[in-house]
C-alpha cells in the first residue's frame, strides 16, 4: 500500500498590476532558465540578467584624468516575468517581453540568485517598477474550522 502524497499548489503571481512591457532579446546559456522575478539590466541593445554589482566611484588621476572611471555597476530595470528555458546545447538569444513597469511582489524578486534589498526595490522605483511586500492571508470559515 502506498503512502500518503501531498501537493503544493501556489497561486501566487508576480504580477499585481498595471504592467508595462517591452519586447527584447536575452542570451541564455545552454540549458539554462533565467528565474521569474530575476532582475534584469540593460546590456547594449539587450537585456542581461543583473548581478548585485555597486557603484565604482573610481580612481581619480594624478593628471586630472581617472586612473579607473567611474562605473554606475549593475543597474536593474526591468524584471524576468516568467520562466525562460534555453533547452537548446547552445547559448541562444531569446526573445521575450520584459516587465518595465508596475506593481510586482517583492518576495518573488531575485538579483544574482539572492532575495533582493530595500535598496534594490528604491533602485527599481526609479523605473516604474513599485515592489510591494504582500502577505497570502488563507480564509477559514468559522463552520468548517477544526
């Protein structure tokens, strides 16, 4: 006889509302998926998964000039709204729509595999992406409680 199996069923979305969309292309390794909510930078005419990259204020030179520019680091403004797999055995450009604007879960945001910060959710503000923290509350009716 069998044991008993229990199913998880999340229905959580990132998603909250008022999504802004823009059509672009994202290199994805062989076999690889780019997470929902994982957030995303602008790389030339792409886009390109962020990692949690700070600013480089620089090196200044002695001549006036940089010895090492300045850098702004990995700027996050867009957000993976969905699951993207490369099942292909080579690194492809993928089409996609990237979250641009919007309310969308904080909890559900990822930046370089890592739950993101409150400074991450101020740095997406900028764009029009708002974070917003959301707690699932479950309804229990007072008849069929136990």
């Amino acid at each position: 006889m069998g044991g008993v199996t229990f199913d998880t069923i999340v229905n959580k979305t990132l998603q909250l509302g008022g999504g802004k969309f823009e059509q672009g292309t994202i290199t994805v390794a062989a076999g690889a998926t780019i997470a929902c909510g994982t957030l995303l930078k602008r790389s030339g005419n792409k886009f390109a998964v962020a990692q949690d990259i700070p600013p480089n204020p620089g090196t200044p030179g002695e001549d006036g000039g940089w010895d090492t520019p300045p850098s702004p680091g990995d700027i996050p403004l867009a957000i993976m709204p969905f699951d993207l797999k490369n099942e292909s055995n080579a690194a492809a450009d993928m089409g996609f729509r990237a979250l641009i604007g919007g309310s969308v879960r904080k909890d559900m945001l990822n930046i370089g595999g890592a739950a993101i910060t409150s400074a991450h959710a101020d740095s997406l503000r900028n764009y029009g992406i708002i974070a917003v923290h959301s707690t699932d509350v479950s309804r229990v009716d007072p008849d069929t409680s136990v």
